[in-house]
C-alpha cells in the first residue's frame, strides 16, 4: 500500500515516492545544544524516528540526518555568563542530548552533521547566493534579499507584513529590505568567528541547515521534517536560501510538521517558562511512557501534556506487558507488520489507531488465552495465540515500544532484594488464602498496596506489578 503523508508545501496528504528509491533522503531539524531540551523537543525526534523505521522497511537506503545547531548567540549567551568557551556548554548538552534520545528508544540518525565543522560549506552557499543575485554584504552582514525570490511565504502562505513582524527582523540600516535576513554577521572579539570572505564572524541560524542539508543529502531533498513552530522564519529561509543557491531547483519535496505541546492550553516553550525538562523526566518515569505518551495523539495536532497522560501511559503499558507476561511460554516467530498496523501509519502516521490496534490484539490475546490455559499445546487455539502474540510485538516494534522483557518492565525502579521480598509476601499470601486466613492475606495486600505494589488474580495465577 502506498504512503501517504501531509505535505505542508501543497497544504494536502500526498502519496510518497522518492526521487531515487536506491537512496531516500530525509532531514529533521535538531537541537540548538545551549540547555536541557523540554519534553516538547521530544516529539518530533520520536514521531520521525517511526516513520524511519517506516521508511527503512520499504527503501533500506534511507539517509536520515539530524542537526546539532552548534553555534548561536543563544549558546554565546549562555557561554558568557559562565565564561568559559562555547564549546564547553555545546559538548555537554549534545552528550545529554543524545543519551536522553537513546532512553527514549531513538534510534540515532545515520548522519549528525554539526554547524561548526560545515564552516566551509556555508561560506560557499552564502557566496553562490551572491553570485546569483540573491545576497549582498552590508556593514560586515550578508543578507539574503527575500525580493530576489518571488516564491518568498510559499511555504508558511503569509503575507509579508505579517512574516516580517513574525520573523522578529531587526530593521536595520544596512539593510535593502526589513525582511531580508542574516546569512553572516561579524563577530566581536568575544565571540566565536571564522575567517570569511567579509570578515571574521559567523553564520546565521538558517543557512546552517541549507547547507548541512546539501552537503550530507544533495540539492534536492525528499523529506524534510521538523516542528510545525520552524515553519516560519526558519523553514521558509531554508527554502529560499537553498532554492536560490541551486539555481531554481526544489530543496525538499515533502515538508512533514509535528504539532507542539501543550501545558493547560498553552503552547509549551523555554520563553513562556512552561516547560517540563526531558531529562527530569526521564530521571522520574519509565523513558518507554514517555514515548507512548508522545504517540497518543496524532503527530500533526496539539498535545496537551500533563502527569496525568504520563499516569494512564504508564497503567496501559502495564496491561499490555502484564499480557506478554502471561505468554511468555507462547512462541512468538517475527511476523510481518500486520495489516491494520501498516495501513493507519500509511494514513499519515496514525500512531493513534497503531494503538488502538495493539490494544485489541492484546485483548484477543488474553481473551483467548484464559479459554487455552489447558489446551493442547499444537491446538488451533494455541497457534493463534502464537500469532497474536507476534502481532503484538511487530506492531509495538515499529512504534519502539514493548521490546522490553515483562520482568524488566515491572522490576522498573527495584532492586532484586526488594523483588525477592515482594514475592516472598505474595507466597505468603497465597499461603494465607489456602489456609482461609482471609484477614492475613488482606494485611498482606494493604502492606503491598501501601508500598505501590498492586496483586493481581489472574487466570495462571497470582501476579504482582508496581502500580
């Protein structure tokens, strides 16, 4: 079946076919490495890594990079106030960056291009743009010139008042136009700075990713992704900057956004100080709840954010690994992704009605397994218990989720001691109820309960899980 995916170029879903199936290309806008991203900064990395590994099952040559934005004047900043070398905070917050990925499951892109060692490129980007009439320097600044391209505000489809007061431009004297934005800027001695062509400074923010983009990609790209909040200024200068510096040629054919999180209904962001710092989260909370939780909603619409998804994320993955636990004596053969699966992520990645399928196929699974707890091993029951239970972990797979084993899911957070103990008291327990001492297997319940540690009677016995 074909993919399809909601191009933001033409406002519509559209089918996907790349130019060279031998070789797919996407680009996801990555980190500016000057603090601790927030759990919002999560979403795109998590939604693009499924559709990677969507990507990869039909066309095993994808080339998916990712950027590390290593110099800005917000990492300067941050650089000043403690004095000490950029290169101290950017080497740090990349560290954590990518260990705080890995937790949740990413896997890492094939190329982690950094704007500081694509100097070169973007100075020879910035100088075929002048050479074609589309830049000019100006007091120390090149810039580029958005009334030398007529298809300026194709992508975001705003008026140019309106991009000009959205872009937050400064309207400066060397300037031809208010719109026209930095590609370079001098820098002062306190700052970073290579030597150009028009001085010692540095690049702007938007020619990073042009060029990064043409040096690891090509010209012309397949998908380009990212948060639907770098639509504009920064994806709409990308496309002006790239178009122009290859001569008319489209930079990237498929422009795919993610929605933002919310917090109370406000959009979730460092400037408004309503954010909840990823790594803080993953120090409290299972990494793979996160990752549920940033897939329940459609990745195109808002996310409202709060504890309480994190709470229902943790109890239903509780469920469905309670299900694989009570299967673990069910081979499970790898299975081709299941219909269903594949058909709601080629609707546009519906991650959403992914997990209302691994819902019913984990209630089938244990609908059918509490009729089969005595059945002959090679009955027909048990064979399609085999295949619900491969079902089950195809379709976490492609979502990264449920890779875990049901033991390592529910020991989250203990120590072997601590579960030897447990156990010990649900035998004790169990004792107590063969015995009828119904007011001691109680005390044991509400001492576990006490603890977070929640007994379940099932269908092949007692079982217990951290609530």
């Amino acid at each position: 079946m074909d993919l399809h995916l909601y191009n933001n170029l033409h406002r519509r879903l559209e089918a996907f076919a790349p130019l060279d199936p031998a070789r797919v290309t996407m680009y996801l806008c990555g980190p500016t490495v000057y603090n601790y991203v927030h759990i919002g900064n999560a979403r795109g990395p998590v939604v693009f890594d499924v559709l990677a590994k969507l990507l990869r099952r039909r066309y095993p040559k994808l080339v998916f990079a990712r950027n590390i934005t290593d110099v800005d004047d917000k990492i300067n900043t941050a650089a000043q106030e403690l004095g000490v070398p950029i290169t101290t905070i950017t080497d740090k917050f990349t560290a954590i960056y990518r260990e705080d990925m890995a937790m949740l499951g990413i896997t890492p892109p094939d190329v982690e291009p950094h704007a500081t060692e694509h100097i070169p490129q973007i100075i020879a980007m910035i100088e075929q743009l002048i050479a074609r009439g589309h830049a000019y320097a100006a007091d120390g600044h090149v810039l580029f010139s958005i009334a030398s391209y007529g298809d300026y505000g194709k992508l975001s489809r705003r008026p140019m008042d309106e991009m000009i007061a959205g872009a937050r431009v400064d309207v400066a004297p060397y300037k031809r136009d208010a719109g026209d934005f930095v590609l370079w800027k001098p820098s002062t001695p306190d700052l970073p700075g290579w030597d150009s062509p028009w001085g010692i400074g540095r690049p702007g923010w938007h020619i990073e990713c042009s060029a990064m983009a043409e040096a690891h990609l090509g010209e012309t790209i397949d998908i380009h992704a990212g948060g639907n909040d770098l639509l504009f200024p920064h994806h709409e200068n990308e496309v002006a900057q790239s178009t122009c510096a290859h001569g008319g040629k489209v930079f990237a054919r498929f422009w795919v956004h993610n929605g933002m999180l919310d917090m109370g209904g406000t959009k979730m962001s460092k400037s408004l100080g309503n954010v909840s710092v990823l790594h803080e989260l993953l120090a409290k909370h299972p990494p793979e709840a996160l990752r549920f939780a940033l897939l329940s909603a459609h990745y195109r619409q808002p996310l409202d954010w709060s504890d309480a998804l994190i709470e229902q994320s943790i109890k239903t993955l509780d469920r469905l690994y309670g299900t694989l636990r009570d299967l673990a004596d069910v081979p499970a053969p790898p299975a081709a992704l299941p219909s269903g699966v594949e058909s709601a992520l080629c609707d546009d990645l519906n991650t959403p009605a992914v997990l209302a399928e691994i819902s019913r196929l984990a209630g089938d699974a244990r609908g059918l397994r509490n009729k089969t707890a005595h059945a002959d091993k090679d009955s027909v029951e048990n064979t399609e218990l085999a295949r619900l239970k491969s079902d089950l972990l195809a379709a976490g797979e492609i979502l990264g989720l449920l890779q875990q084993d049901p033991a390592a899911w529910f020991s989250r957070g203990s120590d072997a001691g601590d579960e030897t103990r447990i156990q010990a008291l649900v035998d004790e327990r169990n004792i107590a109820k063969k015995a009828r001492d119904f007011a001691r297997a109680d005390a044991i319940r509400k001492q576990l309960a006490d603890e977070g540690v929640l007994i379940e009677d099932t269908a092949q016995g007692v079982r217990w899980r951290r609530g």
